[in-house]
C-alpha cells in the first residue's frame, strides 16, 4: 500500500482524511451522550439528597483528585504538543510527546488506583464491603455512581493510553501511521481529559463548601 | 452467467468471501438473511399470543409463560427486526448506490457492525432459550431487577451489544452523506431517503448510547443489588422510565424515518411526477429527527410526573404532527395529475399512507392528556403503535423490498403475486389491528392473557387478522425465492426512475459503477411522466 493513494471508496487522500475526522467527531457525539446519562442520572439524585450526596462526597479525596485533574491536563497538553510536532514533522520531539503523555495517563491510573485501595480500606465499596452504618443508603447509591463513574472513565483512558502507546512504537520504528490517525487519536484523549473536568467537581466538590 | 460481466454477487462465491465481505452491498444481504431469522422468531410468539386471545379464558399456555411471550415478541421485534430493518439492508444497499459512492465511508466498521448486531441477538436468544423473560420489551424499574426471575441479564446485554451495531451503522452513514457523495449531488439534489437515513442515523447516533448507559446502570442494580431505580433501596423507578424513553421514543423515529423515505422515492418513481415541495419533505425529516428527541414524557403521563412538565411534553408531542403531516400531504399533492402506475411497491407505498395517518391521527388521541389518562396500557395503544411500526414501517419495507429487489438480485419478481400480497398484507393488518382500538377503547388492558367473555369477538377478529397476515407475509418468502431462480432478467431500470442506482447494472458491479455519473439534476425529475435520470455520463 502506498503512502499516496487513498482507499478504494475515496477519491482523493483529503477526502479520506476529512471522512476519518468526521467519524471521531460522530463517535464522540455518541460518547457525550453516553457519559451524559450517567451524570444526568447522578444529577437527579444529588438534586432530590442534596445534604447525603454532600455528606458522602466529602468521603472522597479531593487531593488525589485535584492532582490527577492536574495530570490529565498536563498530559493534554502534551498531546496537543505531539500534534504539533507531527505537523511540523519532527519525530524525536513527537515520540517524546507521546511518551510523556502515556507515562501522565498511566500515573493518573495509579492514583486513581490508590484512591480506590484507600476507599476499599474504610469500606466504601458498594456490594463489597459498603459500611451502611456510617455511610447510610444514599451514601452507597453515590459510591456507586463514583465507582461507576470514574471506572468507565478509567477504562475510556486505558484505551488511550495502549493507542497512544502503539502510536509511539510505530512513529519511533519509522513506520507512522496515516495521518489523520494521530490527530484522531488526539482527540480521543481531550475528549476523556474533558469527562474528567465534568466528573471531578460534581464527585469532589459536593459539600467542601460551608 | 455465461457471458455477463461479473456483479457484486458473482465476483467471488466462496462462503468467507461473504462473512468477510466488507462489500456494503453484501452486508445488505447478510443483515437480510438475519432480520428475516429475527422477523420469523417474532413473528412466532405473536401467533402464540393471539392463538391464546382466541378464547377469554387463559387455556392455551400458562400465565407465566404468556408473559415471557409478549416481551419476547417485543424484544426481537423492536431492537432485532424493526430497528435494524430498512437501514442496515435497504439503506446500506441503496445508500451508496444513491451517492454514486464505490462504499460507505467504512466498510470494515460496517462489516463489524454486523458482527455486533449477531452477538447481541445470539445472547438474546440464548436468554430466550434458557426461559425467557417475563418483564416486557420496556424493562420497567423496579420489577426487572428486584422481582423478575427471567434471564434480564442476558437479555440486556444482548440489546447493548446490538446498540453498538447502531450506532455504528449512523455513523457510518452520516459520514458517507457528508464526504461521499458524487460530482453534482448537492444536498437538495439527494433523493429523500438519503435525508430520511441520514435523520435516522442522528438518532441513532445521540439516542443510543443513553439506553446502552440505562441497560448499564439496570445490569448493575440486578446483580449487585444496589437501588439506582429500585425504591426499596432508595432509587427512583421514575428515573428508569425518563432515561428508557429518552431513548425508545425516539427509537419509533428510528423505525418509521426510514419508511417514510422510502415511500418518497416510491409515490415520484409510480406517479411518475415530481414530488410537490421537495425540500419540506427533506426537512421535515429533520425536524421529526430534532423534537423526537423532546417529547418521551407522554409515556409517563400516568406515571405521576409533575402535570406541567406532562402539559409540555403534550404540547410537543402535537408539534410532530406537524412535519408528519407535512409529509402526507406533499405526497398526496404528488399524486395529483400524476401518471400513477399501480405496481406492488405503489401498493405498499399506498397501504403506508393510510395506515400511517391513522397510526399518527391515533396519537394525537394519546398526546392529549384527559385521554391518555383512559387509554394508557389499553389495546389503544398497542393498536397505535402497530399501525405505526406494523402497518407504516413493515409496509414501506416491502415497498422497498419489491422496489429494489430487481437491482439487488438482478431478476424480476412476480407482479401478479406481489400485488396479491400487498393488498391481502393490507387487510390483514386492519383485521388483526383495528378491533384493538376497539378493545382499548373498552378497557381492554393490554398484556392480558385472559380477558371478560364481551370482549371475544374483538379478539377472534384480530386472531383471524393475524393469521391473514401470516400468509401475506409468507406469500414473498416463496416467490421472492421463486424469481432467483425463474424469475425474469432485470433490465438496469426496470420502473423507469430517476435515482442514480437506476444507472448502474442489475445486480450493481463490485464497486457499483463502471465510471463515477456527474450528477445534473434533482433526483425526481420528470417531463410528462418521462423520467430524467440525474446523471447522464454512465
Ligand atoms: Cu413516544
């Protein structure tokens, strides 16, 4: 296959490469709808037990959450960097780019998964090992949408990270891929960065005031 | 074959070279083979269920089983036959045909869209085989995760994975609308099951995904037992049915915006004319498409949603009446003057409009809230609601079928048993339909397997119906076959249209056109019945 000439059903490579964009915008239409259910449904119910969902929220850490908002921006903004990099067609500083971007998702993970051990530690875990007694029924409903929540949200980024990680070995064996490939996969990860700015005040910030 | 140039289905005959296939064509009739498999399945439990209304008693199965019936019927129905139906086999043959496109923009995605609508209906089967669910097709909250001892689980995700087929599906077409049309085909010159598909495939593309997060979210509370809709643990059953109709009110979009695309092919191709107000037609798809989206609050007027969020969703549920309408109407004005051919897909293409109005005259019944509140889960609504999807969507499917049959197989099918089939399909459906709006009107609750002796001769007319409906839908099953063997050749343009399909061979070439047509002209152009094709270069 050559580098030149696009599929068979495109008539020109812009064409091709302005369908390959439009699709991820489609899909990412798809995936605003689908986080948007979740955090409409978890809406109604911080609207209908404001003060428990307040209480329980102040379970959570609002440190490690903060310094992983932290992170996942940084890794953004390492990722818009790698875009620039591929257009001003610069391959050291891109495969770094990717690189760093993967190591900040993974860290966001590590965290996230730290924050997880410390919540199974004092029985937060809904169906596991959920303390009713301190915690009361709504207080599981809202760990629930928690781990829901920042578990889809975990998975959506570990799909990143093994894409952008793919994209680093391929770039750095100087076989990289077709444009638009990076750029899509760039949005990809602005996309789940933008689902964590959503999540983390309405999980974190619940009850930290007053 | 001797002697022809080899088409899409003789290119290459191995049984991989069709599971494989990433031809768009192909994966038509690959989805074709598997929505007739779900179509007879379905088909099945409604025979059971009206064999058991025969009599008032409950004699022929028992209650238990009857309700694993009516949700099977709906299950299959509703996200294996009917919403699948005319994109994923009708839309994905003629779509890029339409376009004068060689594919979809994606074919591998389209191929694993396929794949995914086969796992999701081979774990909805296999719920139904190990005994079936007993919740009905809506799933309802609490009953389906604390109470029900089916297989919701299973089922569940069965729907979810076909989910994925769908939304895949939208945005592969919205893709190939937009960046794969030929030279020429501006955006009003696209014949108007493009903009129907292309509506569709919106809602596909937006109101999908909430029902694959509402399944999640039930998946989660049967099996870890915590209450997100269940009031015993402190959820909100209320909150299932907004999220459940968020979706499956526009879900009916999904399967009746693709039929009423394809009868506005039909009613210019038979009358031979012009369609009158070409662009209300294509944007009344929009718009049916955009306030679709806001008015699921009418299935919930009983369910004690506060009465002036019901006053709005009334209101607006009137609204789409008003693009619906539009559409019947310029059709209507279509056939004035008009050199109309009575051919099978006109038949069916008339049967549509009048079993489409009355489904729509119906719901306007139900839109208004003091009579919602006497009709709500009576035959009215299962009536309604079938002369929509049954009598409008089934219909303009095989209206399309017999349209697009010669293009798709390359023969001809017998006319004379095809108008046979349209017009019994046609009484059949108002036999077997009508009288629920009677029963419903008389306070038959639907979901019944028993009933009050006064209602039976309603219910035997409706039995008798269905059993006419099971031979008209049967009557294509064997003379379609029929005609792949003895039917006639089919010239490029059999019924002399206008679309850009009409230009290619009958069956199309793998890649659809031997040189890509230059579009001229809108898509129904005809001069005293005489068609202009909108290309003129192939
Ligand atoms: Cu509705």
């Amino acid at each position: 296959m050559s580098e030149a000439s696009p599929a068979f059903q495109y008539a020109t490579l812009s064409q091709q490469r302005e369908a390959a964009t439009l699709g991820m915008w489609a899909f990412l239409a798809t995936e605003v709808l689908f986080f948007g259910a979740l955090i409409a449904a978890y809406s109604a119910y911080r609207t209908a037990w404001p003060a428990e969902i307040a209480a329980a929220a102040r379970h959570t850490r609002v440190a490690l959450g903060a310094i992983n908002t932290a992170v996942l921006l940084t890794s953004s903004a390492f990722m818009a960097t790698a875009v620039a990099a591929e257009e001003a067609d610069r391959r050291r500083p891109l495969v770094l780019c990717l690189l760093a971007t993967a190591v900040l998702g993974l860290s966001f993970i590590g965290i996230k998964g730290y924050e997880y051990w410390l919540e199974y530690r004092e029985g937060l875990v809904p169906a596991l090992n959920f303390d009713f007694g301190r915690y009361g029924g709504i207080g599981e409903l809202f760990f629930l949408f928690y781990f829901f929540a920042t578990g889809l949200h975990a998975v959506h980024l570990t799909i990143g990270i093994v894409m952008v990680l793919v994209l680093a070995a391929r770039i750095g064996a100087g076989r990289p891929p077709r444009p638009p490939v990076l750029r899509m996969v760039g949005l990809y990860w602005h996309f789940v960065d933008i689902v964590w700015i959503f999540l983390f005040p309405l999980i974190y910030l619940p009850g930290r005031t007053g | 074959m001797h002697g022809s140039p080899p088409n899409y289905l003789t290119a290459r005959t191995t049984i991989r070279s069709w599971l494989f296939s990433t031809d768009h064509k192909r994966i038509a009739l690959l989805y074709f083979a598997s929505i007739t498999f779900f179509f007879l399945i379905g088909g099945l439990a409604a025979v059971l269920i009206r064999l058991e209304l025969v009599t008032p008693a409950a004699d022929l199965v028992l209650p238990d089983t009857y309700n694993r019936l009516f949700t099977m019927h709906g299950v299959i129905m509703v996200w294996f036959f009917l919403v699948p139906s005319i994109p994923t086999t009708l839309g994905n043959f003629v779509l890029p045909l339409m376009l004068a496109a060689r594919d979809l923009a994606f074919p591998r995605l389209n191929l694993a869209s396929w794949y995914f609508y086969i796992a999701g209906g081979a774990l909805t089967v296999l719920a139904l085989l190990l005994g079936g669910v007993d919740t009905g097709w809506t799933f309802y909250e609490p009953y389906a995760s604390a109470f029900s001892n089916g297989y919701v689980t299973l089922a569940v995700l069965g729907i979810f994975l076909s989910g994925f087929s769908s939304i895949l599906t939208g945005l592969n077409f919205i893709v190939t609308t937009h960046k794969l049309r030929a030279p020429g085909m501006t955006w009003y010159r696209l014949p108007l099951f493009v903009w129907s598909l292309y509506s569709t495939s919106v809602i596909l593309v937006l109101a999908t995904p909430v029902l694959a997060m509402t399944l999640l979210m039930l998946v989660a509370e049967r099996v870890l037992g915590i209450g997100i809709f269940d009031p015993a643990l402190g959820g909100d059953p209320l909150l299932w049915q907004h999220m459940f109709w968020f979706y499956s009110h526009p879900a009916v979009y999904i399967m009746v915006l693709p039929a009423i695309g394809i009868v506005s092919e039909l009613v210019p191709a038979f009358a031979r004319k012009q369609i009158f107000g070409y662009k209300f037609v294509a944007w009344a798809s929009v718009a049916i498409a955009a306030i679709g989206f806001l008015v699921w609050g009418h299935h919930m007027f009983v369910a004690g949603q506060s009465l002036y969020a019901s006053l709005v969703f009334s209101f607006l549920s009137y609204l789409v009446a008003v693009p619906s309408a539009i559409k019947v109407f310029n059709w209507v004005a279509t056939l004035h003057k008009g050199w109309i051919r009575f051919d099978a897909p006109m038949l069916y293409a008339f049967g549509f409009i009048g079993l489409f109005t009355i489904g729509g005259l119906t719901g306007l019944f139900l839109a208004a809230l003091a009579i919602d509140v006497h009709v709500t889960d009576t035959y009215f609504v299962v009536a309604h609601f079938h002369y929509i999807m049954v009598g409008g969507s089934v219909s303009a499917f095989f209206g399309g079928l017999h349209y697009w049959w010669p293009k798709i197989t390359g023969r001809l099918y017998p006319e004379g048993w095809a108008r046979a089939a349209a017009i019994l399909m046609f009484f059949g459906f108002n036999l077997t339909f009508f009288p629920q709006f009677v029963l419903g009107w008389l306070g038959m609750p639907r979901r019944y397997d028993a009933y009050p002796p006064e209602f039976q001769i309603w219910h035997v007319l409706s039995s008798a119906g269905a059993s006419t409906l099971a031979v008209a839908y049967a009557m294509p099953l064997f003379y379609f076959f029929w005609s792949l063997v003895w039917g006639a050749r089919a010239p490029a343009n059999p019924w002399g249209a206008t679309g850009l399909e009409w230009l290619t061979g009958s069956p199309p070439p793998a890649r659809n056109f031997e040189r890509t047509p230059i579009v001229v002209r809108g898509p129904y152009d005809y001069v005293e019945g005489q068609p202009r094709p909108q290309a003129e270069n192939v």
